[in-house]
C-alpha cells in the first residue's frame, strides 16, 4: 500500500455509544497508521 493515501477517521460524538467509538477509532488508527497516513478526529458533544 502507499503511504501517499490519507485516511481520515471521525470517532466520539454525542451519544451513549461516545466511549466506544473512541476506542474504536483509535485502535483503527493505530492498524491503518502502518500503510496509511491517518488523522483521527474525535468529535465531542459540543461539535
């Protein structure tokens, strides 16, 4: 794979599932962080 594709990965939000969704995307940041450039975005309840 090419490190010249940048994935974007939105975690968080507002919702009951918020913690989940953080860990979530960080753990799926880390994996594709090896092939990928990768920004993590963690949306919190005020976005």
């Amino acid at each position: 794979m090419s490190k010249n594709f940048k994935i974007v990965v939105l975690a968080g939000g507002v919702g009951p599932e918020r913690e989940i969704s953080n860990r979530t995307g960080k753990a799926l940041s880390e994996a594709l962080k090896k092939n990928f450039q990768v920004e993590l975005i963690e949306l919190t309840e005020e976005q």
